[in-house]
C-alpha cells in the first residue's frame, strides 16, 4: 500500500526546460539550497515549495520528468516541465534515488537512471 503523500527536503533551481545535463552553459535563473525547498509527491500533484513560491504539477500538466545529476551521490535531483511554464524546476536532494522510487511507487513516469 502506497502512503498518502511523501516529503523530503532538499534544494530547487529554476532553468529552462530544455536543459537535458547539469554542467557548461547551464543557466540558472533562481536556485535555493538545502533545506530551502520541500517535494511533496502525492497521488494526483507534486509540489516543489520554497522561497519563489508553489511549482505545482498535475497528470494533465506534466510534460516532464527525469532524474539529472550534479555532483554523483551529493547532488542529484529531478527535472520537472510543466505545461504552461517557461521555466522548469529542479529538486535537488541527497537522496534522489529516494525520491524517484517514491515518484513510482505512486505511477509518475519518471525517466533517466534508476
């Protein structure tokens, strides 16, 4: 049986939707570290909040999501775009294996490694 919802904390950053790896020529718009964000990961929305306010994302509006990498191990996270937004949002978490397994374990497609 799949909970409610789960919650992690962890960091965001605000880029453009096309960004397919972290590394040269990544522009940020907005960031905010650890523990600035929260995930929340429910059966119908995920919600990224932090200091730029609610990215909310629904079955119908989510274009997106994968799992992209910073730092192996200290810095990985997901990607989300949604329709309707010009930028796409990035949970950084320590544990973003974590995190993918609780977006599947409630069916969001998630792609890129485990």
């Amino acid at each position: 049986m799949v909970d409610k919802e789960f919650s992690a904390r962890g960091g965001v950053a605000y880029v453009d939707p096309g960004l397919r790896w972290w590394g040269q020529g990544s522009e940020t718009y907005r960031s905010a570290t650890w523990p600035l964000a929260r995930l929340r990961v429910g059966a119908s929305d995920i919600t990224v909040s932090s200091l730029f306010g609610d990215f909310h994302v629904t079955r119908t509006n989510l274009v997106s999501a994968s799992r992209i990498g910073r730092i192996p191990v200290l810095a990985d996270g997901v990607k989300f775009v949604r329709n309707g937004h010009d930028e796409a949002v990035i949970f950084w978490a320590v544990r973003a294996g974590k995190v993918v397994d609780e977006l599947r374990r409630r069916a969001w497609k998630v792609a890129g490694l485990p």
